[in-house]
C-alpha cells in the first residue's frame, strides 16, 4: 500500500537526491509532495515525468503526510519535525537536531535496523562520515568485538552543501583564468589546493564539533558505549565522497583474509582491494554509487589485535539521502 510522502529541502543537495531515489528504488507512494523554505517555493521538481511545485513548509502542508524525508538545518528541524511527528508523520530527520535525544532511535539499516520500531514519530539519520564507517565497522565487530576505533577523514566539500561546491567552484575558475580565487565565506580558509583539519566548531576538548559525532553517533547506533573513538576530521578539495583511513582494534586479531571475507557477506559493503592492480576505493568512482567501498586492508605491523583499511562511500547518497530512503524502506518492511 502506497504512503504519503513529504520531501522537505527539496531544493538542497540532499534533497534532489532524496527525490531522485524515491523514483529509482520505487518507493511505494501514494502521494508525493515537495516542501522547502518560502525562498525556494514556487521552484519546480520532475517527478514521474510530470513537473511539481515546491511549497512553503507548513502545517497545512504537512496534513496528510505519513512519512517525512527531511533534510533541513538543525534549527529548522527542532522546530518542524515535532511538529509533522504531532501530525501523525513519520519523520526521517536527517540534522543533527535529534541524534542524540535518548528518545530517538539512531539508524543505520545495515547496522540496527530493529531501532527503526522504536520510534516515538522522528528517527535520526546520522551523520554522513559516521554512516559509512559503522556500516564497514558492524561486520568487524560482531565477529571480534572493537574495542578502539581511530579514523581521520577526508571530507568532500558537497558534505557543507551547495555553498561549499560553490566556494570549491568559484576557486578553481578563478585559479584557472590566472586570477586571485575570491575571499572563502563556507570555510575558514581556501578550500583548493588545500586541506583544512576542521568540520564545525571546536569545542573546548579541541575536538570539533563533527569529530564528537563520530564518537557519540557509534557508540549509540552499535549499541557499545565502550567503543572507544578517535577522530579527526578534515576537508579536502573533492567534490563528493567522503574518504576515511580506519585503524582498527578488535578484541581477537582479525586478519586482513578474514576481514574482507566477512565484508563480502556483509550488506551493503563491497571490497575493491588489489593494490597490484592499483584498485583500491577511490572517491571518483564512489560518487554516484550507494555502497560502501573497502580496501587497502592490512594487518598493524606490530599489534595483531589491529587492523587498517581504507573505506569510501558518496557522502550525499549513502551518507544522507540512500541512508534516510532506506529507514522509511525499512520501517514499512517491519511494521508492514
């Protein structure tokens, strides 16, 4: 039985991306609608070969929805989610508005789908550089038990949205007419040519604000508050793709034979691992793609119980958008 459906930050980066898997996966609609802020209202959306309008979101717009894919800022979301949810949504809110409210499962599919059942009328879709590394971590750790994870990322530009494919844009066009790149407004620095270690604010541990959701954001979607995790996030000149060197530490050694076995059979996660042949994830050809990428796997050359590897995954799609489509996929399986 078809739902009805509500995409709101239909004009974002994720939501054109959360429209465009609705109608590839063949989601089960009854309705469809398009909601965003009045600024982007008016604005136009193909859907089914037929063109929509995208309203202003509100109540009256909301009326009627079951399940809300939102992708909106997290001010946005505390005040709007809510109030969907007391319409009689389901909201797969995709901000950082509620990821850590006990009251509001966490979810990845692949990792803790039987969460989804715990909803309360909002279920958080986690963090994009989080997503991609429990989704390789939950094989690792059902069959050894993690103990300590310490990832440094490799954040595309598209994870800070239009305006940092923009500022990455406007950069190389101007470097490559021989002119002074404009002043960056989505950064604290250039962007091209460059790396910046830092997502979001710092904090006053030192860590930012996005290294703390990696903690925080896998310890509650695997369900181990033991975990421990060392994160450092940076930014570089990629347009999408997130990359992210994982170094492992697991209760038993796992080797790297064992490792990628374990993979194979886990969902949603492909191996692309012959370093003689120069294959190895690469975020190019993640782009585009939902899975989650892995390779590079060795063993530490001096602990056993440590592993590393390289893991990829498109930060807008598995990320953000594929994540989200799949909880509502999910929910329906579950309570169908």
């Amino acid at each position: 039985m078809g739902k009805h459906v509500a995409v709101v930050g239909a004009s974002g980066a994720v939501g054109e991306r959360m429209i465009e898997l609705l109608q590839s996966r063949r989601f089960p609609l009854a309705s469809i609608r398009f909601l965003a802020s009045a600024r982007s209202a008016g604005r136009w959306v193909e859907f089914g070969g037929e063109k929509h309008p995208i309203q202003e979101l509100s109540e009256k717009t909301l009326l009627g929805v079951d399940v809300v894919l939102s992708s909106t800022p997290a001010s946005i979301s505390r005040e709007w989610s809510p109030k969907a949810a007391a319409l009689g949504a389901v909201v797969v809110d995709n901000s950082s508005a509620f990821r850590m409210d006990p009251e509001v499962p966490l979810v990845v599919p692949e990792v803790n789908p039987q969460d989804v059942l715990k909803h309360k009328g909002i279920i958080a879709n986690p963090n994009c550089s989080t997503i991609q590394m429990v989704v390789a971590l939950k094989p690792l750790h059902d069959a050894a038990r993690i103990r300590r994870v310490v990832v440094s990322t490799y954040q595309s530009v598209s994870g800070a949205g239009m305006k940092g494919l923009h500022e990455l844009e406007t950069q190389t066009n101007a470097s490559a007419r021989g002119q002074a790149p404009p002043r960056p407004s989505k950064f604290a620095h250039p962007i091209l040519h460059n790396c910046i270690p830092q997502i979001d604010d710092f904090t006053p541990s030192g860590y930012t604000k996005e290294e703390l959701k990696m903690v925080n954001e896998t310890r509650k979607i695997m369900g181990d508050p033991s975990i421990a995790v060392c994160p450092t996030c940076v930014r570089v000149p990629v347009p999408y793709s997130h990359s992210e060197s994982i170094l492992v530490e697991t209760e038993r050694p796992i080797t790297p034979e064992e490792a990628k076995r374990l993979w194979s059979d886990a969902p949603g996660v492909l191996v692309v691992d012959d370093p003689a042949r120069f294959e190895y994830p690469l975020a190019a050809a993640a782009a585009g793609r939902d899975e989650v990428f892995v390779g590079r796997v060795r063993q530490d050359l001096d602990r056993p119980n440590a592993l590393l590897f390289w893991c990829v995954s498109d930060n807008l799609r598995k990320g953000a958008a594929t994540n989200a489509v799949q909880i509502a996929e999910t929910l329906l399986k579950l309570t169908a």
